[in-house]
C-alpha cells in the first residue's frame, strides 16, 4: 500500500511545501521510500529516496524543487523495491515528458512488461510495476499522434490503458506542457480523492489517496474518483472529469477500513472511524451471543488502529476499557514492515506493556487483524509476563487466509497463520486462551452501512473471491515464490539481471 498526492495551485506559487505536508499526513501509508516531482515551464524538478518522508527531504532539496505543479509518492516495503532507484514517481521523456506515481498492484504486469519491451519499443529500468503503469500510459499517449496534447487526448489514453492493464490501481502524474491527470482502475479497489480551495488567484486543486490530506491542507473534499474515472487539471486551472472505463464497478477494498486508513479519513463517502466503531459494536454482538457468561475483566486496544473497535466494543459489552500497551511513536508499522525477524525484533521495541492493568485480571485483547500472526503471539507473551490471569484475543476482521494482490503485502498463504489452520489452532499458535474473529457478513455490514450504494467490497484476503476474476493458481503461486518473506530479506546484486515485475506500491 502507498500515497499519493498531486497539487495544482492557482496562483503559479510553487507546491513543493505543500506536497511534502500532504505525504507526512499520509506517512501511515507507507514508510519505506519517498518522493517529489514538480514542474515549471516545461522542465520536470524531482528529490526521491528510501526512508521517511522527514529523512528524505531537505532544505537544499525543498529550494531546488520549483513550480506550481507536482505530485508526491510514499512507498511501503515488498521485494523487488529496496532499491532507491525505484522510489516514486518515475519519469520518461517520451513523449512530452510524464512523471507519474501508483498505488496498487498490476496482476498482469509480467505480460505488459513484454509487451511494451517487444511490441511499444519500450525499455523499463526497474522491477517496479509502478514504472509498468507509466509506461504502458506514455505509449497509450503516444498513440495519439497530436503534436500537442488536450485533455480529451489524456482520456483517450487513459482508455486504452484500462483495456490493458488488470488489477488495483491509482495513479497521479504530470504531462509536460498539459498538467496533472489522475485516474482509478474500473473496480475502485485503491482510493482516489479530489480536493479544492478557494483564492484570490483562483482554484487551487489537490488529489490523494485519503481525504485526511485533502482536509489537512485547508482544501475542501470535492469527490471520490469513481471506479475507472480520470480527471485532467491542466497548467491553466481547468479542471474536468471523464469516465474512461467499459464497464466500471466500485468493488474498493475493505482492508483499507479495516487497517490502513486514518480513521479521521472517508473514503467514498464512507467514514473510517465511523465502520471501525460498528465493527467493535459487531463483534460484541458476537460475544455476547455465544458466550454470555464471559469472564473479561478488561478489554485491552493493540495501538493504534484497533482503538475505536475495541472502545465501543468494551462499551457494548459493559466491561472496563484501559489502555495496557505504550507504544513507541518512531517504530514503523509492523505488518508492512519486510522480513519476519525484522518484525518480530520490532514489536518489543514498539510496544511496553503497563504491568497495572494486566496483573491478575482476564483481559481480551483487540486488533484490527491478525495477518501472519508474529505481533498477535508476541503481544499475548507480553501480557502474560505482565501478570494476566488469561489472555482472549478479538479480531475486528475476519481470519485472513488468502493471499491479497492488489497493492497489500500479504502474498505468501503459507506465511499467514490462519491458512489451514481452524480458529482453535490458531489460538493455540499466538498462545491465547480463546480467539474470537469477525464474521465476514458482519464486516462487510460495519463498512456498507456508511455508503449503501456500494454493492461489493473486495475481501479476496478473507474468502479467497478476487474482484477482478483474472487470479489464478499459478498467479499466486508466482507471487508467492516471488515475495515470501525469504524473497523479501534476500537482496538482488546491483548489476544483476531483473526477473519478473513486482508490486511497486
């Protein structure tokens, strides 16, 4: 998962300052590598490398980056991009010169790679699948042979490229000499929003991947992107919208309500925080209804995402709700972090129990997931050694058992704990007396309720259904080789040789 950002500004004053705030509000997003490109008359100005957005960017970088126009990229860790050379966004000069930067996960983009090396006469520099996308835009762009490219020139492309390409994705980028253009693929499983605020000067315009950073720049939230739908904002400030796919459906995923949004984001007019509280009121529901003589003293948030389920969850249940971990504000966030000994070495640097509100009680601890199970386990040893009596464990989500292939790094089914494995093994894996999961109706139900418009969620992770209808078993079986934990903590040589395209977002 990644975050993206685009700003056109009204006045002709340079943006650069406020992309960089727009990426640290979105820094939950991804933490791993960062980027900026802008543009003035014609010449593109750019500062991206591996690490926080913080580190990444300096004052002699922030100087050197000129122009009204610019967008901004975060990047999580998966394997294949642990190279700075393939930090976002990415350029080519061909034609007129396009930056762009994506979020998502191209299932087909393999097949695109050769295409566009053999057919589009094409070279690609990285493993990126991010640099796929542009690619296959910049030919689509090309295709339409104008000397001088119009808006309309811009939606033809972007409709070609939707005939093309398959999977999840959300792109923002810069056309030298046109503007900003931005676009969602035709089931809407990655989030794109579109912001404005009012100047003297005119209409400053802003597009991200959550509405929190539309909001925290002073903009006003316009719209969501529709599935398939592009939005061109040229140099000048005009702004218009196209659909540009066949046969769009908005099927977005439900992970992002269940763990990588802000709570204080909505995403398609759904609100985050609001879908967290009724899971917690769901899932109470649950407990109440099969064990209603319950022995919880306390229930217990796992930081940070978890914390609005569990309080209305202690709330519906009529058990005290105290907070028992501390969590450490500089560590990365676990689940994307690369590596199983890499997370495992972070949960105790991340979390400090307060032996308090543990010694001698039965305390149900609450998560948003469980995904490979190594911070559930380690966090029910923490507890224990805190003095717990017992330790439940509660899920706001439903046990995930399929790997997920549109921009989320949980590729390998075998490194998910709940893989064939029932909820009583599981239990006894992280070491917790009892386990309690979200019932996948219940889940989607907490989320559906905020937007009733939206018939289908994607929740391929938790019943193996993928959205898009083109996964297959040997597709899995190749990302599974491919971004295993042993992939991901292996290295590439510099100078060797690349294989196959990897989620570049």
């Amino acid at each position: 998962m990644c975050g993206i950002v685009g700003i056109v500004s009204a006045s002709g004053g340079t943006v650069n300052q406020e992309i960089y705030d727009a990426l640290t509000v979105l820094q939950h997003r991804g933490q791993d590598a960062a980027g900026i490109v802008t543009s003035k008359e014609g010449r593109f100005f750019q500062r991206k490398d591996n690490g926080l957005v913080k580190d990444v960017f300096r004052t002699r970088h922030m100087r050197d980056l000129h122009g009204s126009i610019g967008i901004g990229h975060i990047r999580y860790p998966t394997a294949g991009s642990s190279s700075s050379a393939e930090a976002q966004p990415f350029y080519v000069n061909s034609p007129y010169g396009i930056a762009m930067g994506h979020n998502g996960n191209l299932t087909n983009a393999d097949t695109l790679a050769q295409e566009i090396y053999r057919e589009d006469l094409r070279h690609l520099n990285t493993n990126s699948d991010s640099e796929v996308l542009l690619n296959v835009f910049a030919h689509e762009l090309m295709q339409q042979k104008k000397l001088f490219i119009e808006s309309e020139d811009v939606f033809n492309a972007v409709k070609s490229l939707h005939k093309r390409v398959r999977g999840g994705y959300a792109a923002v980028g810069i056309i030298s000499g046109v503007g900003l253009v931005a676009f969602r693929d035709p089931f809407g499983l990655r989030p794109v929003v579109v912001g404005k605020r009012e100047t003297p000067e005119g209409i400053d315009y802003m597009v991200a991947s959550e509405s929190v950073a539309i909001t925290g720049l002073g903009f006003t939230l316009e719209k969501d992107l529709a599935p398939g739908e592009a939005v061109v904002i040229t140099e000048k400030g005009e702004i218009s919208y196209q659909q540009c796919a066949e046969n769009p459906t908005l099927s977005p995923c439900i992970f992002e309500f269940v763990y990588f949004a802000r709570p204080d984001s909505m995403i398609d007019n759904i609100s985050v925080y609001k879908s967290r509280l009724r899971m917690g009121e769901k899932l109470a529901d649950k407990i109440l209804k099969e064990w209603p003589d319950h022995d919880i003293d306390v229930v217990i948030p796992i930081p940070d995402t978890s914390r609005t389920s569990a309080l209305e969850l202690a709330f519906r249940l009529g058990t005290p709700y105290r907070e028992g971990f501390i969590k450490n504000r500089y560590i990365g966030r676990t689940f994307i972090m690369p590596g199983q000994e890499l997370r495992k070495k972070s949960v105790r640097q991340k979390l400090n129990a307060i032996d308090l509100e543990f010694e001698g009680k039965t305390v149900l601890l609450v998560d948003d997931s469980i995904v490979r199970g190594t911070t559930s386990a380690q966090i029910v040893e923490m507890a224990r050694e805190a003095g717990a009596k017992k330790v439940y464990f509660a899920s706001a989500a439903p046990a995930v058992r399929y790997p997920y292939v549109y921009g989320i790094d949980m590729p390998s089914p075998t490194e998910l704990v709940a893989h064939n494995r029932t909820t009583e093994e599981i239990a006894e894996v992280i070491g917790a007396d009892k386990l309690i999961y979200q019932d996948i109706d219940d889940l989607i139900q907490s989320v559906s309720v905020g937007n009733p418009s939206i018939r289908t969620f994607d929740t391929s992770c938790f019943t193996g259904i993928y959205a898009t209808g083109d996964i297959t078993p040997e597709y899995l079986a190749s990302i599974d080789s491919a971004r295993n934990d042993d992939a991901q903590t292996t290295q590439k040589p510099q100078g060797q040789e690349t294989v196959g395209i990897y989620n570049g977002a």
